[in-house]
C-alpha cells in the first residue's frame, strides 16, 4: 500500500482470506477485521492525496489507485460507523 509517497504491508494468514467463485475467472477474497484495529489506516486511506493499494497473488499482481469519490465513500462509511459505537 502506499499512501501519498508512504508505504506499507498488510499481510494476512491464508485461511484468514475468505474466497468466493462469483464465476468463470472471477474470484472475490477479503478479510473480515475489527474496524477499530484499522482505524488509523482507514483515516489515512479516506484523506490521502494519492492512495495505491497493490493486490499480490500467487499468480498475479494489481494496482488499484483509489479515486477521490472511492476516497470520499469510505470516509462516510467511517463516520457512520463512529456514529454507531
């Protein structure tokens, strides 16, 4: 990951990552955390200048640059969490 020039590494165990077949080639893997534990990330994702998030397989390896409306959703979706605690 790299958040305006600063870079850093998550890591998670395999049998952490939850793998869905949503068809054909397409396959969705995520991680369920607390929120809480991420929450500085989270903020410095939501009000990054430039926020790259680099997706590293086995086989493969993506850059997804998150856009400013991606940015902004994520922020909302941190403020309502906040607001439910």
């Amino acid at each position: 990951m790299n958040i305006d020039g600063d870079v850093g590494q998550l890591s998670f165990k395999y049998f952490d990552v939850q793998r869905d077949v949503l068809g054909g080639d397409t396959v969705s893997e995520y991680v369920d955390v607390p929120a809480q534990k991420w929450e500085n990330l989270i903020k410095r994702m939501a009000k990054g200048k430039k926020v790259t998030v680099r997706f590293v397989g086995s086989q493969y390896r993506h850059d997804f640059t998150m856009t400013m409306e991606q940015k902004s959703a994520l922020w909302n979706i941190w403020r309502v969490y906040e607001l439910m605690r």
